[in-house]
C-alpha cells in the first residue's frame, strides 16, 4: 500500500514508482490532494509476470486539484491483471482536474482487466479515464530486424520503450 497525501496549498507534487511483481499480488496506491491550487503528477510502471490486483485511488478533498497518474502495466505471458481506478471528486470541490490512465503491454496469454470508477459530487474542470491495449506495430518490428535485433532482443527493446517513454 502506498499512501500519498497533499495537504500543503500551492504545490506540485510528482510522484514516479517502478513495480516489478514476481508472485500474486495486491498493491494499492492512495492519492488524496486537500491542497487548495495543488497538483499531483505520476507516473506508474508496473511489470507484472503473475496475478496483480491493482488499485489507484484519487481523491480530490478540496477545490482547484489536480490529481493526474499514468499508470503502465507491462503483462508478462500468462499473466493475469486487474487493474482498476476511481477518481473521487468530493461535495465542495469544484474546478478539480483528475486523469486516471492505463496502458498495458500484453504478452502472448496474458489476461487483462480494466475496471475504471468516477465518483463525482461536484463540478469538475476535467475528469477522465482511459485503458488501452498496446502492442507494436508491425513497421517498428520490422524496422528493428531490419537493424539486426533478433526476436529476443525486439521483445527486451520494445518492452523497455513501453515502460519508459512518455
């Protein structure tokens, strides 16, 4: 469990955790932003190799905050993800911006779960959600073989571009 609370107005806040799970697993990360005029930015990258239940929470406890988490799962092969989000933008916290997104990079067998969650009692200025499937295309595949990189190392080059390009 990682908790992360913003209770100082005015601040920026990034947050960047790097998961490698080898075994069944729950991780759950708690956002809460109560500082007026304050944002928290991140970054997840998760590589999961076996079960992972993934839980990301924001909440939003005052007016004007932001709360903005890219999460990226790469899904080892057969393995299994449930991944979730909820954003809450409580009673009196208007204006509030909150993005909970999430990319996955499925390897053969792997089975995904996406169960996105918005819990919204005031005006937002934004609230969105996203899950999306990614695999490479068959040009970046054949441009890397054209390069010399055999199957091996195209899975290995790919696989790291996911997790940490922006």
């Amino acid at each position: 469990v990682l908790n992360i609370e913003v209770g100082a107005d005015n601040q920026d806040v990034i947050l960047t955790a790097r998961i490698l799970n080898k075994k069944p697993a729950f991780f759950n990360i708690f956002i809460k932003n109560a500082g007026k005029n304050s944002k928290i930015t991140g970054n997840v990258f998760i590589e999961n190799l076996s079960e992972l239940n993934f839980d990301c929470t924001a909440n939003h406890l005052y007016e004007n905050t932001g709360i903005f988490i890219k999460n990226k799962v790469w899904a080892g092969k057969n393995s299994k993800s449930v991944l979730s989000g909820t954003a809450i933008i409580n009673k009196n916290c208007d204006n509030c911006g909150s993005d909970l997104s999430f990319t996955v990079m499925p390897e053969q067998g792997a089975i995904i779960d996406f169960m996105p969650a918005q819990k919204i009692s005031s005006i937002p200025k934004q609230a969105d959600h996203s899950a999306s499937i990614y695999s490479p295309t068959d040009a970046q595949i054949l441009y890397l073989r054209q390069a010399g990189l055999g199957t091996l190392e195209i899975k290995n080059v790919t696989k790291e571009a996911f997790l940490n390009i922006d």
